[in-house]
C-alpha cells in the first residue's frame, strides 16, 4: 500500500546549518499494515511522514501509495490517498462548528457541494453510530460546538474525522503526545478499534516505547534519518522496553537515546 524507495532529504543544504534527515530510506507497508515509527528527537521520523504527506520534496527516490506514484504530486493532490491526525488537537476541527457539521465536512471530502439540505436525518444516525465508536458520550452531543470539547475529545473526533472515507493510507504524527496519560490511552484504544474495523494502512509516529510496542503489527525504529530496527509478528509481540533500548544500541551502534524516549 505505501512503498518509500531511496528517499533523501536535506534541509538549508549548502549552509552551515545543512542538515541530512533522511538518508536514502526504504520502507515498504503492507495493506493493512499498522506500524509504530519509534525514534529519537532529529531521528527523522516527522520528516518521512510528511515526505509522504507531500509537505516536503524529496532530493532522491520515490514514493507510492496504492501503486500510484505520488512523489512529484502536491500536497492537496495526495490527500485524496491520505487521512492525517496531527499532534495539535486544535488543528483537525473547527472549533466553531458543531461536531455533525464536522463530521459532515469529512464525509463529503472530495465531492461536489450542492444546495441540499446539510445533514439528513440519515446522516446524523450515520454519525450517532460512528461516534459510539469513540466510547466518549459524543453520539448524545452533536450539536455541540467542537471548541468546547476537551483536548482529548477533539483528538478523537479528529481521527474518526481522517477515517470516514477510509483513506488508502492513515498518518498519526504524534497524535497522543499533547494528551494527558489517561486520555492518550482512551484515544489509542479509539484508534486501534478503528483502524482494525476498517483494516487501514496506518502509521503512527510515537516517543513512548510501551505504546509502540502495544499497538500495531509491525515497530520500525528510526535512527539519524535511517532505519535501524524492523521487527514484526510474534518477535514484535515478546518484545519489552529493555530489549528494544538494546536493539537500538546494536543496530544503531550508540548508546544515546534521548531523555524524551526513554521517560515516555
């Protein structure tokens, strides 16, 4: 479903501040694959990401979602391919609109606007029946207005948001890392519900090691701009923390993981 061929990236290149994030990187994805990326700050591991997203070009090699070769497309081109969930909870709503206003705008991604009514009464048992989903009480709040949502609340809404045209390929960049403990761990559950109902082509990005190792069929840990630990099935599932700090250490041949990965 996502093939990354050889893909080099060099940000201010020929400058002092000339820095190397991705180097000559391969990685192939499975449908239905959902692999954890797992990676040190400046590892390289956003910049693939949005490298695949069309953010940012690419120096070398290739990139393909579904057998199409995206690498020279735009970003508003791919999005078509793709269902993104940032970081930021603030970023993936309107926060003045009501969540079945919200949800209304994702599921007509794509499609021609017409003067019909907004929502049909369809629609909104449609969207009652997919938030149940989430187990967060919002199927009982859709007119509500999504910037009086908690964070958390928001991040939710979001994925279920990415999901409903169930995308070719599902990016989470981070998506619990602005989340307290106890709401991170109610959205990853969303998250993994989700994507095995649909069976998407998921990657998510991650600085806590538990959860790489929790979620997902396949972790994929990255390393100045390389891949350096690639295990799945039932290596990945016996896997603890401990061995997979000396993994890094083997593969990567340093002992440096920084504080943020290994307090997560």
């Amino acid at each position: 479903m996502l093939k990354i061929e050889h893909i080099s990236k060099t940000f201010n290149a020929g400058t002092v501040n000339e820095k190397q994030a991705l180097c000559d990187l391969s990685l192939e994805l499975r449908e239905g694959d959902f692999v954890t990326v797992i990676g040190g700050n400046g590892a390289g591991k956003s910049t693939m990401l949005n490298c695949v997203a069309g953010v940012f070009g690419v120096e070398s090699g290739r990139i393909l979602i579904d057998g199409v070769d995206v690498t020279h497309l735009p970003e508003y081109k791919r999005a078509k391919y793709i269902g993104r969930v940032f970081q930021d909870p603030m970023m993936g709503t309107a926060a003045t609109m009501q969540i079945e206003e919200n949800l209304a705008l994702a599921a007509r991604r794509g499609q021609h606007r017409t003067l019909r009514p907004g929502i049909t009464k369809q629609e909104r048992d449609a969207y009652r029946e997919q938030l149940k989903i989430l187990d967060l009480g919002l199927e009982d709040r859709l007119t509500t207005k999504v910037g009086l949502l908690s964070g958390g609340q928001r991040q939710a809404l979001t994925l279920l948001m990415a999901t409903l045209k169930q995308p070719k390929l599902l990016l989470l960049d981070e998506h619990t890392a602005a989340l307290d403990p106890k709401t991170a761990a109610k959205v990853l559950d969303a998250t993994e519900r989700i994507v095995q109902k649909s069976g998407l082509t998921t990657m998510m990005i991650t600085h806590n090691m538990r959860d790489a190792i929790a979620h997902g069929n396949r972790l994929v840990m990255m390393y100045d701009g390389r891949i350096v630990v690639d295990v799945s099935g039932e290596e990945k599932k016996r896997l603890t923390v401990e061995q997979l700090l000396s993994l890094f250490s083997q593969a990567s041949g340093s002992d440096e993981v920084d504080d943020k990965l290994v307090l997560s």
